[in-house]
C-alpha cells in the first residue's frame, strides 16, 4: 500500500470518530480493518496507531486551528475539512517522519478528492498558517 493509500485510510477512520462515540469507535474501527482487501499486519499497526494517536490530541489540534482559522472555528467546519485538518496537523506537528511540506500537500489532495471545490485552498490557507 503507497503512503498515499495509508493516509488516506487514517483520514477515512479521523472522519469516522467524529460520528460514533468512544465506546462505538472501537467496534468501527475492527469493522473498518475487517473490509480492507489486502492489508499487512504492518500496515494494519501503522494505521491504528497514528489514529490513536490523532484521536489522543484531537483536542490540541483543534485549538491550533481553531487559532488561525477566522471565522471558521472546528465546530463550523465541514467533517470532511476537519479530519483532513487534524490529520494534517497531528503530521505537520507531532510526526517528525513527515515533512511540513508533505503534510500540506497531502492534505491538499485529500480535500481535492474528499472535499468541495472550496475545500483545497481551504485546507491550504488554515496550514499555511501553522507552517
């Protein structure tokens, strides 16, 4: 699986969080692994844990971009924007593997396949401003 792939599928899961609760999320996330075609147990660990570890900050995340997002605070925004936002964040701020400029553009392509056609500069301007 490219890393494209991996991000894509921690996004997917960052979304997810935001419509079950904590005691839900758990079972989705199995359900979730469970429908994946061909994943290694490697891949499978990397997946949960960065989500786990996205899931354990979202509260510090938000208050970042909630600092520089004017007019838009995280509970205004669209939940497609938002966990693209928190995935980018946690990467651009507590994953020293990724890149600050990796994390924007990836991020970037999420919105373009995930988002609204406003979503890209969107999601661009908020970490641009955290870069």
């Amino acid at each position: 699986m490219k890393r494209s792939e991996i991000r894509e599928n921690i996004f997917k899961l960052v979304f997810c969080g935001d419509f079950h609760t904590k005691e839900e999320l758990s079972g989705q996330v199995e359900s979730y692994f469970e429908e994946l075609p061909e994943i290694t147990e490697e891949e499978h660990a990397y997946i949960a844990e960065k989500f786990d570890r996205i899931k354990d900050h979202v509260a510090e995340i938000d208050a970042k971009i909630n600092e520089v997002a004017k007019g838009w605070k995280t509970d205004r925004m669209g939940k497609a924007e938002l966990a693209i936002l928190r995935l980018a964040v946690y990467e651009m701020q507590y994953d020293e593997d990724v890149p600050v400029k990796v994390a924007i553009n990836e991020a970037v392509e999420l919105a373009k396949k995930f988002g609204g056609d406003e979503s890209p500069s969107f999601v661009n301007g908020i970490l641009a401003k955290l870069a």
